[in-house]
C-alpha cells in the first residue's frame, strides 16, 4: 500500500531534495508541499497524507502550532518532526504538540525513508484496534442504473458522490460496479493498481482493515473503489460476493453511492437488490423510453425491491420527447433532471475532475445539488413489495 507524505518547509531546496529522495522508494508518494504550517492545514483536506514532514521554524505558523492543530483535527495522520535544532527541549515540545518521531537535519535516505515506514506501521495498527466511530445515521446505498449504455450513469455517480460528501461532510464511498467497461478511474483519474478483484480473491478474510486497503482516497474527500483492469476479471466478482461487501462497508460509510451496468444479469439484480435506493437514469429519447418501460415490466417479474429515483439526464426542452408524455407512458414521476452541457463536462472527464468541483457555478451542478440532497435524505426501509408496483 502506498504510504502519502507530505512535506512542509519553508526552504523550497530542502522541500526538493525530500522529495527527490522519497521519489526513489515505491512505497511512498509526496501528494504535497507546503511552505508553512498554515499552508499544510489548508492542504490536508485535498492530499489527505498518511504522513507529514513538518519542520519546526517556519514564518506565519510553525511546524509545532500546525502540529498541534493537525493532530486534532486529522487524528489518522502521523507527524514526523524536522529540525536543526536536536535539543531535549525541542524534542519536547514536538512529541507534546503531537508529533511521532524527530529527525534531525541533515538526515540520510535511510533514516528518512525508515522513519517514515516505521512510524506509519506502527500508527496503521494502532487505529485498527480502535473501535470504529459510531456512523451519524443510518447507512444508505445507492444504485445508479440505466439500461440503456451511454446515457450517463458514470458521471452521474461520480458527481453524486463528491456532491452528498460536500453537502453533509459524511463518508462517502463509490464503487465501480460496471465492471466490463469502467470509466471512475478515468473521470478520477486514478491509478489501476488496486481494484475490486483484489479483494474477492480475498473475500473469505474480507473484513473492515482488509477493504480499507483497496479503497482509494481522493482529494475529494470520498473514497473509491475500483473496477477491474481488463474484462476478464470481472467473472471474479460472483453474485454473492455483493452482499458482504456491501455489510463491511455499511460499518464505515453513511452513504455508498454504486455505478452499475446497464446490462440485467444476476450480478447487476444482485446489485440493485442489495440497493436501499436505486436511481433509473433515462434521457428523452425513443430507444431510452422503450428500454426503461421493458426494465420495469422485468423487474416486476423477477421481484427486485427497493426504492427509486427516476433522473432524467441531459435533458433538454428544445429536443427530445415530451417530459409529461413520458411519464404518463411509463407510469412514473420525474425526480430530478441534469441538464445537457457537453461543453462541462467533456472537459471535466479531459482533466480527470468531477465537474461539480471543475466548475461548481455551472447551472448542471447546482442540479447535481439538488439530486445529492434528495438522495441525502432519511432512509426509507426497504418495501415487501415489488420496486415496481405501481
């Protein structure tokens, strides 16, 4: 697992030299830098390190006020202190304040890269004896569903994710379920060394320390779990798998937000019935409408349960079918609707940022707002009842 560290100090040569020296190990990752103490609590939320390099005397705020203010608002973090200064007094003040281990400057590679692994060891397995911090609610999660391909579930998903996280500051994972042609690491952009086929293979020892490891970080603020690199690994991921999965991240998520394929097989039913709310995503186009009408008549069917949210995507008054029409034909109520701007969000993908963040004024995100606040809602126990009776 990748160790993420970042460095403050404020003499950018020694910040470059750090850097250059933990660039040589494939453990380790600088996701930041920081030139003071005030600068690394403003970049906390965004790099979300594992370790910090904070130096002690540093303009606007020093290594040992930042270090006490990290410490309590960043619990998980583990602080590494740096210094000219090797008095006891110091040293002191540093482990006082909340740091974990002291380096005196000039330090080698060794001692740099040991301390660094040492400590965050030693803190990794510290915080997993801990008792896992009571959840704020009730834990929902969310299926984003169409069958219909293209339409749109991928960002919708991402979005909502990173939206319900800012709106209510509760933990949020995404999970890449369209497992043969998965698009989150790229809107993302993420890095495929871990995914979701790591852990089935795992899955008799599946339990909270276990997918902690395969759940990636974002700057965000949520975190992701990802797809398998190529399609032939997704015949891993079995049906059954899907409940326990789930279970293990209900004990750490209030909301867990799903992306799934459009196609209907017991892997996807397994899925959306496993859902405490399922958003069927359609766009006011002939093909769209006759699929979602036969998806409804299926499910009845088969008996998925569950809630749902119907979220017209791109939509449009100038083109397209008429809205009310549409409902009326398929027996439904329109929750919510994103509206069509491919200028947004094709150069969000291009740069690997949800377009919530990307550009947050934009009239389309003030409506992922809204969607994130509806799905953000109590939850609602699931019915005995067909998803689909009407």
């Amino acid at each position: 697992m990748t160790i993420r560290v970042m460095i403050v100090d404020d003499v950018p040569e020694t910040c470059a030299n750090i850097s250059k020296l933990l660039s040589f190990d494939e453990e380790i990752e600088v996701v930041g830098i920081a030139n003071n103490g005030k600068e690394a609590i403003d970049l906390m939320e965004k790099a979300r390190p594992d370790v910090l390099l904070m130096d002690i005397n540093m303009p606007v705020m020093d290594g040992i006020e930042a270090t006490e203010k990290i410490s309590v608002a960043h619990p998980e973090a583990s602080i590494i202190m740096t210094t000219v200064q090797g008095e006891l007094d110091y040293i002191k003040k540093a482990m006082v304040a909340g740091a974990r281990d002291y380096l005196v400057k000039p330090f080698t590679a060794d001692q740099l890269i040991s301390s660094i692994k040492k400590i965050h060891q030693l803190d990794r397995r510290k915080n997993r004896r801990k008792a896992p911090a009571a959840l704020s609610s009730k834990p929902k999660s969310i299926a984003v569903y169409s069958p219909k391909g293209g339409i749109g579930t991928t960002t919708i998903a991402v979005n909502l994710a990173v939206m319900m996280h800012q709106l209510t500051g509760k933990r949020v994972a995404l999970l890449d379920m369209d497992l043969q042609s998965s698009d989150i690491g790229v809107m993302l952009d993420l890095k495929l060394n871990k995914t979701i086929s790591d852990i089935v293979q795992n899955i008799g020892y599946l339990d909270q320390d276990l997918m902690h490891d395969y759940m990636y970080k974002h700057s965000s603020g949520i975190d992701v779990l990802l797809a398998p690199p190529e399609p032939q690994y997704a015949e891993l991921v079995k049906p059954e798998y899907i409940e326990k999965i789930l279970k293990v991240l209900k004990q750490q998520y209030d909301f867990i937000v799903m992306d799934t394929p459009c196609s209907l097989d017991a892997f996807s039913i397994a899925l959306l019935n496993q859902s405490d709310e399922v958003l069927m995503v359609l766009a006011l186009e002939l093909t769209t409408v006759r699929r979602v009408k036969k998806t409804l008549d299926l499910f009845k069917d088969l008996g998925v349960q569950g809630n749902i949210r119907y979220v017209l995507n791109r939509s449009s008054e100038e083109i397209g079918l008429n809205r009310r029409e549409v409902e009326k034909h398929l027996g439904i109520t329109i929750d919510n609707h994103i509206s069509s701007n491919g200028r947004v969000t094709v150069n969000a993908l291009n740069k690997g940022v949800p377009f919530v963040i990307n550009t947050p004024t934009a009239r389309i995100s003030d409506e992922m707002k809204k969607l994130a606040l509806n799905c953000a809602g109590t939850v609602q126990e699931k019915k005995k009842k067909s998803l689909f009776s009407f």
